[in-house]
C-alpha cells in the first residue's frame, strides 16, 4: 500500500528498500513490472536495495554489488 501510495503522489524519484520481499512469487512478478514500468514511463531515476538478483534484473539499469568484507 505504501508503494503504490508513492508511486500515485508524482515523485521525483523512487529509493527503494526491499520492497517486494514480502510478496508472494506471482504478486511479486505483477508488481514489480508495475512499479518498473511506471517509473519507466515517467523517468523517474530508481534506487533499489535488495537481496534478491530477479528484482535488480528487473530494474532494467546498471547493478552494483556489494560484497561482505
């Protein structure tokens, strides 16, 4: 809900923090191409945090890691 309450609020950017960790696989796919493309279709730029490679692909943009000292 919040996401989405965001995403409806016209920002100049989206950071996000895991925010798909939590979903089943299946709401997980939808809403993730919902919130990539939304942000696509309005240039918004993204930050995203996340364990999980799947949402970083999706993202669509360049992927830094970082790796445990």
């Amino acid at each position: 809900v919040a996401l989405m309450r965001v995403l409806v609020s016209a920002p100049r950017a989206l950071l996000l923090d895991e925010p798909f960790s939590k979903l089943d696989t299946a709401l997980r796919d939808q809403i993730r191409e919902l919130v990539f493309a939304m942000a696509r279709a309005r240039g918004l730029p993204v930050l995203l945090v996340t364990h999980d490679a799947a949402d970083a692909a999706a993202a669509g943009g360049a992927i830094i890691e970082v790796a445990p000292a």
